[in-house]
C-alpha cells in the first residue's frame, strides 16, 4: 500500500485517511448532524428568550439548581464511568469493559429518574407547553421541548449502552463498537452542557 | 496506519439469493440507485399531473371539467376547481418536486449507483443503512400522499409551510388539520433519510477509494456528490429541528412560531411569545443549501458529459473542484434573501445581498469552464450532451434573474410574482431535471446494457427545451405585470385581465411538454428491453465505471482489484492510442 506516513499520501486512495473505520467516521458525522439538530432548537429557544419582554427567572439556587446541579454530575459521572469502558476494552480486558460500560448505564439512569422527577415538579407548579404561572409561556415551552429532546437522546443512549455491553460480554462486539459508542455518550452530555446553562443558570431567580 | 485500510476495503459480500433480498430489500447499491430513479419517476409523473391540473385553472378558471369532478369530488364541486383545493394541488406538488424527485434521483438515485463504481468500492460504507434510508424516504412518500385522503385532505399552506398558517391546526382552514401535521410528518421523515444517506456517501468517499483514487483523480460527479452530501448533512437537522417545534405549536399546544393578539376565523388565539419569522430563519437556513443539494449533482454530471462528448479534459479542474465547494459553503449564509420582504433591518439586508451575489462568482467560474471545455472539442452531438448543454443554458437564464432577485429593492417588487416562479422553476426544477435527463441516457447503458434511442432522446429534448422556455420566459413578463403566486385566478384583476391570453399560451405549452414526458417513459421502457446492445465502455469514456461490465455484476469489481493511475478526464492525450485513456490504464505514453 502507498503509505508512508505522509499526511498527504493518506488521501491518495486506498486506506481510510483518518485512519478510522466506517462506523466511527459514520458516529462521527452523525454527531456532526445531530449537534445541529440541537442547534436549531437551542438558537430557537434563545430566540424567543431575547424576544420577550417577560421571559420568566423561577429557578432558587436552592432547591432547583441544587437539584439540576445533582443531574448533571450524574452525567458527567456517567461520562467518565464510559471513558474507562473505553480504556478497559481498547486493553481487550472485556470483564472490566462491561462493569464500566454497566456503571455509565447507571448514571444515565439516575439521570433520567431525576430528570422525570423534575418534570414532574415543574408540572405540579403549574408550567405547561402553553402556560407558566410566571410569564412568557415559552418558557416551558423551551424547558420541555429541548429536554424533551435531551431526555430522549439519553434514553435511546442507555438502550444502546445496554446492547454495547450485551455485546461485549459475548463477544460480538468490538472494541471500535465501544468506542463509537462513547463517542455518542459523551456527546449526549456535552448538549447537556450547553442547555444547563441556557436554561438553568440563565434562568436563576434574582433573589 | 494501513491495518484499517485493509479491512475497510473487504466490505464485498456474498450476492443475495431470492427476488425480495435482491430486488426489494436489496443493499446492493446500484439496486438502491435504481429504486431511488423509479420513485423519483412516479413522483415526476405525479408532480407533473399536479401542475397540469394548476394550468387548466389558471388559463380557464370558470370552465367545468365532470371528469375531474368524478375524480375528486370536493375538489371540483360542479367541476369547477375551488380556490382551497388549487392551494392544496399546488401544496402537494411543490412537496413532491423538491422533495421526492430533485432530492431525491440526481443525489440519492444516481449517486447511489454511480459514486461508489467511481471511486472503485464494492459497495457503500453502511449497506443496510442505505437499504433503510431508502425505504425509510418511501415511507416518507407515503406519509404525504395519505395527507391528501384524510379529513380537510393536503394542507394548503405551500411547500414552505409558513406559520401562522401551518401551525393553527384546522381552525385556520381546510387541509390544515390532519394533512398539514401529516405533512410535517413525512418531511421529518424524509429528513432523517436523507441525513442518513447524507452520512454514508461522505463515509464512503472518504474512506472506500481505490488505490491511487487520490481526492485530486475523482471524477467531479464525485466531488458534486460529495459535497452536496456534507451540504445535506448539515443543512436537513435544522428543518428536522423547525419540524419538531412546528409539530410541537400544533399537537402540543406551544406558540414557538405564533405571536399574540391573533385573531382567526374569528376567534380570538390565547397564544402568545413566538414569532412567524423564527420559522422562516430555520426553514430557509436548511432550505436554500436544499436549492444547491439539488443543483450541485447537477453540476458534477454536466461537467463530467460535457467533458466526455467534448473529447476534452474538463477546463480548469481544480477550479471546478473549488467553485462546487464556494457554492457549497455560501449557500449557508445567504438565507436570508428569502426573506427581504418579511421585515429586515437594511443593513442586514445588504450583507445577505452582498452574499447572494458572491454567489455568482463559482458559477460563472463554472459556466466560462463548461464553454472553454467545449471550445475546439471533437463535440460529440449525442442526446446527453444536448441534455448538459440544455443544463448550462438554464442555469444561465434562471441564474441571472438570482441576480435581480437578490436585490432586496428589486425584491420587495417581484417578491411573490411569477418572476420567482419563473427563476426558481429554471434555475432549481428545469436544470436538475434536464441533469436527470442527462445522467439517464449517460449511464443507461451501465445500468441496463442497452442504450436508449439516440432520436427518441433528441427529439424529446427539442420539444422539452423549446416547450418549458414557451412557458417560463412569458411567465418572467407576468410576474413584471406584478402577477401573484398561489392565487387560483387572476381575471378577477383589471390590471392583469389584459395578460390572460399569455397564461392561456403558457398552458398549452405545459400540456405540450407534459405530454413529450410519454416520449421519455416510452424510451425507457422500450430501451431496457429492446434498446441497442452498449459495450462495456459505452461512450468510450475514462472513468471507472466504464472498466466493467453492463450492467455491473453484484460486487462490481468481480475479481478486479481496480487501482487508479491517472485523473478523471484525459481526452485527446497526444500520442495515445485512442482518444481517451482509462483511469485504470497504467502505460504512459513514452513509458516510464
């Protein structure tokens, strides 16, 4: 094969110039998709935040961001729970691959329960898609529409955390499938980055 | 480094046994291709009696038509179509157009077959998620069509969907109900099917060259397909992100693109916070890259015929290579002259002006180089040339009122008239279709062995190219006279009374060319099975498609471990054998 270790010679045919495999290049562009997909929503939301003149500030530090606070370390836990999957399986140590990649399945869980719990809360308090007991009424619309949206990609993420470590205990999957597999993860948590603040911290109560 | 290469490159499988693995859920890609075609050709036939339906009321708004009235009952009450359901026809056939053919067959359809050949793999990077992403767009086809059998049947609200229209639900009108949220629907879908087939062509091009297949050796075609594919990529989220909160306004209950203080059929709306315009932003930030998805292959095949039938190397290669990239890349930041007339500071107005025009400059780039390509060429005068060169000459036209309409005090004129009708019908529907025209008398012989009747084609597109410029040249004048789009008649104006024998001359001219179409389907079906035998290399081409046989076998390289020497277009080589040399060829004129 034509390669020398010239970064030109890699793109002159015949190998992956990126030295990656389909399925990472493929997890790599989808993310690149789907960061988009929350782009238009995040910028939507921001939209309508600047347009009004009485976007809502309900969140005390304590309890609310406290709480959302708890989810988000849940996550970032979950994220460097599926680091060392990572690390685990790329040393072909598959045991230790599947506990990290179980753990990182239990942060992801804790995050949806805690996040269902504050669905609910919100919900007792009055905040509907079309109303909100304190102003613009798209302010719940933007909180459920875009963690709606989150909540989703984090469900479909341990669903696909789950088949990942079936796979590797068994042994039908490979260590790029685990890796492609965090690369969706972290991303998951990465957009929660992004709507933690826009949504929480933008939104803490003055008092 | 080399260690991914090698397994990247064993994708090759077993061929599938049994007609519904290798005809219906098929994941070989040029059967893909083919399904791709064929559901662009029923959308076209369906697009096309639409349009002819919009023609009959324009020109004879009054007259009575029983058998259209026993076709569609609420439609034609007393055969007479109603305003309500001209919008809904003209609704469904803007959808279908952009959507399901010109998305769809140039990309999808012949880039499915055709790219991966050309860069010498076996087949595309993600096989069954390219068998999905295809059934996934029929599902998406079938979504739409069902919106026009259910209650209030297809929305009204155009191929844009703007709210508030789209977004109020039934209250607003007919075909606002069920069909508008049914037509969100299949867009999502469609969506996800395209970012999906988006996704596996940049995999597979990145990652599946031949050996020597270096990025500066692709055909164009490659390079058109490719980057549309990245435009694709980025540009369908962002409506699938607007689908979602359109989809949310109108089951949820939220106003993310309805403002406050509405009044509908006199009702009072309660919602309140959005704006109409927010739509806009998004629809139009993914819908005009939509316009150069749909061109850009477009291009790619142009050049790549014109290059081929002029017996010439493409003129200024890597000139081409970067204006399809500029073209790509501006297209993102010039949304907003869609939306000159929404209300705009103008200052903004100016720099998405300034922008638009920018535009100009890869085209022209691209238009100089299709002429130079043809200067002092060995022309070849086949009907896929007549087809190219019928391509850059609409692209001329429709591209220089672009010109005029990028001017938001010339807009804010035209805006909404048949000027923009007429510019966005040649310049997006006119030069992909006669692409697809091209491609499909070009590859035809790869894809079936058979060549398609030469005079059938020729006379086809005499009639095509003279009919749809009698219709969209007067209706430029029309729209001058200041004509409004999506109005079901126009005598009802005094000022525009006097222009009705020019709608009625542009109907017979869309019968015209709607019916020449049957020439078209004739010589399709005739020629796959009783077309003239084409050899391997039907068209004594350079490219690798032209290296195996017709039609390719399941692997498409059988035992052949197809390997590339030289560029995509080397023509008229002095002091080569022939007048062309196979990207495959390794001898060197004079040796090593």
């Amino acid at each position: 094969m034509m390669n020398s270790g010239l970064a030109s010679e890699n793109w002159n045919g015949g190998g992956s110039p990126y030295a990656v495999g389909h399925k990472k290049l493929g997890m790599w562009l989808f993310l690149v998709s789907d960061s988009l997909t929350f782009g238009s929503l995040l910028i939507s939301c921001m939209y309508a935040r600047t347009a009004s003149s009485n976007w809502p500030t309900p969140f005390p530090m304590w309890p609310s961001i406290a709480f959302a606070s708890l989810m988000t370390f849940c996550l970032l836990t979950s994220s460097l729970t599926m680091a060392f999957a990572v690390a685990a399986s790329k040393r072909g140590d598959r045991a230790a691959a599947v506990k990290f990649i179980l753990l990182t399945i239990l942060g992801g869980v804790a995050f949806l329960v805690l996040h269902a719990r504050e669905w609910l809360h919100l919900i007792d308090e009055g905040v509907r898609p079309w109303s909100n007991p304190w102003g613009s009424p798209l302010f719940g619309a933007s909180f459920f529409g875009l963690t709606g949206l989150h909540m989703f990609h984090v469900f479909s993420g341990v669903v696909y955390l789950g088949v990942i470590a079936l796979g590797t205990r068994n042994g039908k999957r490979s260590h790029e499938d685990v890796e492609v597999c965090g690369l969706y993860w972290h991303f998951v948590d990465l957009v929660w980055m992004f709507i933690f603040p826009l949504i929480y911290l933008m939104s803490v109560s003055p008092k | 480094m080399s260690s991914h290469a090698s397994t990247s490159h064993s994708t090759g499988h077993a061929a599938p046994q049994g007609f519904i693995r290798k005809y219906v859920f098929s994941t070989d890609h040029k059967v893909i291709g083919i399904q791709y075609i064929f559901l662009g050709l029923f959308s076209a036939i369906l697009g096309t009696a639409l349009s002819m339906m919009m023609r009959l009321r324009l020109a004879w708004p009054g007259s009575q038509f029983p058998l259209l009235e026993h076709i569609f009952p609420t439609g034609f009450p007393g055969g007479v179509m109603s305003p309500e359901f001209y919008l809904a026809v003209l609704t469904i056939h803007g959808t279908i157009m952009v959507f399901f053919l010109l998305t769809t067959v140039p990309l999808s359809g012949f880039g499915n077959y055709i790219l991966p050949i050309q860069i010498g793999a076996r087949d595309m990077a993600f096989p069954v998620l390219n068998m999905l992403s295809y059934w996934t767009t029929v599902v998406a086809l079938m979504v739409l069509m069902a919106s026009m059998f259910v209650e209030g049947g297809a929305p009204i609200s155009g191929w844009t969907a703007y709210p508030p229209l789209s977004a109020l639900g039934k209250i607003a009108g007919p075909g606002l109900g069920a069909g508008q949220t049914l037509w969100i629907a299949s867009i999502a879908i469609f969506c996800l099917a395209s970012l999906l087939t988006a996704l596996n062509f940049i995999t597979t091009t990145l990652n599946m060259r031949a050996a020597g297949m270096s990025l500066m050796r692709m055909p164009l075609t490659v390079w058109a397909w490719f980057t549309a594919s990245t435009v694709a990529l980025l540009a369908f989220p962002v409506l699938l992100g607007g689908g979602i909160l359109l989809l949310l306004d109108r089951l949820a209950g939220t106003s993310f693109f309805l403002a406050s203080g509405m009044v509908v059929s006199g009702k009072v709306m309660t919602n309140s916070g959005g704006s109409p315009i927010l739509w806009q932003h998004l629809f139009w930030f993914f819908g005009h890259p939509e316009v150069y998805i749909i061109i850009l292959p477009g291009m790619g095949i142009t050049s790549h015929i014109i290059s081929t039938f002029s017996r010439k190397p493409i003129f200024a290669y890597k000139a081409m290579v970067a204006a399809i990239f500029a073209i790509g890349f501006i297209g993102f930041i010039v949304w907003g002259h869609h939306m000159f007339a929404s209300g705009m500071s103008p200052l903004v107005g100016m720099v998405f002006s300034v922008l638009t025009l920018t535009v100009g400059v890869p085209s022209a780039i691209k238009v100089f180089n299709w002429l130079a390509t043809l200067w002092g060429g060995h022309i070849r005068c086949t009907a896929s040339m007549l087809y190219a060169l019928g391509f850059v000459s609409f692209f001329v036209t429709g591209g220089v009122t672009g010109l005029l309409l990028a001017q938001p005090a010339i807009d804010v004129y035209f805006h909404d008239t048949y000027f923009v009708v007429a510019h966005f019908h040649i310049i997006m529907g006119l030069a992909a279709v006669f692409s697809i025209f091209a491609a499909l008398h070009f590859w035809f012989p790869k894809m079936f062995g058979r060549y398609m009747s030469e005079t059938l084609g020729k006379v086809h597109f005499w009639i095509t190219i003279t009919g749809v410029y009698s219709i969209f040249i007067p209706m430029h004048f029309l729209g001058m006279a200041g004509a409004p789009r999506r109005y079901a008649q126009f005598t009802e104006f005094a000022y525009l009374s006097k222009l009705q024998p020019l709608t009625i001359h542009i109907s017979w001219a869309a019968f015209v060319v709607g019916a020449a179409q049957l020439i078209l389907l004739f010589n399709i079906f005739r020629s796959m099975r009783w077309g003239k035998r084409a050899p391997d290399n039907a068209w004594e081409a350079t490219t690798l498609e032209w290296v195996i046989p017709s039609p390719p076998p399941h692997d498409n390289f059988g035992d052949m471990e197809p390997v590339v020497y030289r560029g995509p277009y080397e023509f008229s080589v002095p002091g080569a054998k022939a007048d062309f040399i196979l990207q495959t060829e390794q001898e060197v004129e004079g040796g090593e």
